[in-house]
C-alpha cells in the first residue's frame, strides 16, 4: 500500500479532499499519519473523525521555520509511519534539509498561485492586489527555496470584478480539491516523470 503523510496547519480542507478522494476512488492509498504545528488546526479533528493517525509536533521556538530538533522529530514520525509521499497541506513552515534530505523528491505541496507567480503567504491577496485577472493554484515538488521546485499540476481560476480575498481564495480552494488528490493518485502510479524541471505524465 502506497502510504502518505498529511502536514497542515489550517482548517485542512486539503487533506478531506484527499481522504474523500481515496475512498470514493477505492484507491490503494493509505493516510498513514496526520502531522500538525498547531493544536488547534481542523487537521486534527478531520484525521480523529477518519480513524487517522494524527500527532501534533508544535514548534516554540520559531515562527515559519521548524528547529532542527522539531524537523528531526517530524521526520521520525514519518518513517515510523513508513511514509512513501509527503504532502503539505497548508503547513505554514519552510521545511528544510533535515526532511528534505530524508524524502528526496517524496515531498509534494500545494500553492494557491500559478506559480511562480505570487510565492510566499496569501498569494489569492498578492493576486488580488496585483490586479491579475486569471490566478489559481499548483501542486509542485518541494525544493528548498520557497514554492519553488518542478511543477506538476497547475488550475487556473478568474479573478471576477468583485472578488474579495474571501471569495477568490474559496474559488482557488475548489480547484485546490482537484488537483491534489489527482497529483497524489499521478505519484501513486508511478506516471510522472521528471526531467529538470519538468513534469510529464505519463499513461
Ligand atoms: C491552501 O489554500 C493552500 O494552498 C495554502 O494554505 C491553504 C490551506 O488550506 N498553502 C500555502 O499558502 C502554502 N504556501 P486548508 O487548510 O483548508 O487545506
């Protein structure tokens, strides 16, 4: 069985959309673990409710970066879950070498941009701000410079005439709960391909 592990921070609508996916498509995908830095993020109370592992690893120290000894920890649990993929969702902290080193092209994420356009925090704001009209979101292996790294599946989503960051983050969310559930079931397959700095599908 293909084992994932689910980082977040947020409300975790991400990784319902993923448990919701496998199910529905009775595939041979396993949410091995749920790993949260915050107490109080819905993650946990999705992963209680679906009978998933769940643990949360807080970070005192720093604010957007794990410590070495908490990223150290991260990782344990992982391998002790026997994680083949590991998915941010929404984790809010800039992973680094400890876990990259430990999951080498096994670590995806999901932004709420076309990247690289509008990397960092609140890209639907920065998009807004900026005065695109089409903005969306990106699944896209994890390197260690920010939101960088080969991408794998991008939506595209209109910016309309009234949007607030509300309503134009929702939008992006509906294609976010597309596209990485498809992303994750693409890895479990083995179709992809990567060559540089791109991505192929292949059937
Ligand atoms: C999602 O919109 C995700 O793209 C974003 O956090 C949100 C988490 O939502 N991630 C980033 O901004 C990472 N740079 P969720 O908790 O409902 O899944």
């Amino acid at each position: 069985m293909f084992t994932i592990g689910l980082l977040a921070s947020g409300k975790g609508s991400n990784i319902q959309a993923i448990i919701e996916y496998i199910k529905t498509e009775g595939l041979s995908i396993k949410p091995g673990v749920v790993l949260t830095d915050n107490p109080s993020s819905g993650a946990l109370e999705i992963a209680k409710r679906e009978g998933i592992e769940h643990h949360c690893i807080p970070e005192k120290k720093y604010k957007t970066i794990l410590s070495q000894k908490t990223e150290k920890e991260y990782v344990r649990v992982l391998k002790e879950y026997k994680v083949d993929l590991v998915c941010l969702a929404g984790f809010m902290r800039v992973i680094k070498e400890e876990l990259l080193g430990s999951f080498t092209g096994r670590t995806i994420n999901i932004h709420p941009s076309l990247l690289p356009a509008f990397p960092g925090l609140e890209a639907w704001k920065q998009a807004l701000n900026y005065g695109v009209k089409f903005t969306g979101c990106t699944t896209h292996f994890v390197e260690a410079d920010i939101d960088s790294g080969p991408i794998i599946l991008q939506a595209v989503v209109p910016v309309l005439k009234d949007d607030t960051p509300e309503t134009l983050h929702k939008r992006i969310q509906e294609k976010e709960h597309i596209i990485y559930p498809l992303t994750i079931k693409l890895i479990a397959e083995g179709k992809l391909s990567i060559s540089g700095r791109k991505v192929y599908i292949t059937s």
